[in-house]
C-alpha cells in the first residue's frame, strides 16, 4: 500500500492571462476532479518562489521569471489523513503575471482557461 503523502511546505500558483484565470483539472492525487491552480512541495533548502518556478515547469512546460511571481497570500492548511492523524501545510500563493511557452499537459491533468 502507498504511503499516504503529507506535505508541510507547497507552493500553488495561478496564471493570469488577458483578466482571466488559467486552471488545470486534476485527474489523480491530490485535488483529484477539482480545478486547482498549478504547485507543490518545497524541497529542503528550496525557497518557496524558485519552488514556485520549479513546479511551473515541471506541471505546465511553461518557463516564468522571479519578478513575474507575486505573492498574494501564505495560506496554513489544516489537514486530516486517512489514519486520524492531522498536519498543517503551509502554503505559499503567488500570481503569475508572464510566462514564456504555452502550458502543456503533464501525466493525466488537463489545463483549461476558466
């Protein structure tokens, strides 16, 4: 059986494109069948806006630059797992204003404007 993931440092981003919004639509693991902004953990020693870039890149193909990164928000989410156990992530929240490619998909998720 998977051992069940419990991040307490993320990232999620969310591209901004002409007023609107540019969400994926995650198939599979965390946020499965819901429309989410683009993220995840932060490695040791990682700061949380090259962890930003990095997930970028690695959800969508797409590249960004730090100084289109800005952060909205540092959001504590409160988490229970399967076992009873409870976590806090912490999670770092920015807009992306510029980009460079077109955000492609990656494993299962797909990307839509909303």
């Amino acid at each position: 059986m998977e051992e069940e993931k419990v991040l307490l440092n993320a990232t999620l981003c969310f591209l901004i494109r002409n007023g609107k919004v540019l969400l994926g639509f995650k198939t599979q693991k965390i946020g499965k069948d819901c429309w989410n902004g683009y993220g995840g953990g932060i490695n040791d020693r990682e700061i949380p806006k090259l962890a930003a870039l990095r997930e970028l890149r690695e959800e969508t193909g797409i590249v960004a630059l730090p100084e289109f990164l800005e952060k909205m928000a540092i959001v504590d989410f409160h988490n229970t797992k399967s076992d009873g156990g409870k976590f806090t992530c912490r999670v770092h929240v920015y807009l992306v204003s510029q980009w460079t490619g077109e955000p492609q998909t990656t494993g299962n998720d797909k990307s839509n404007m909303v």
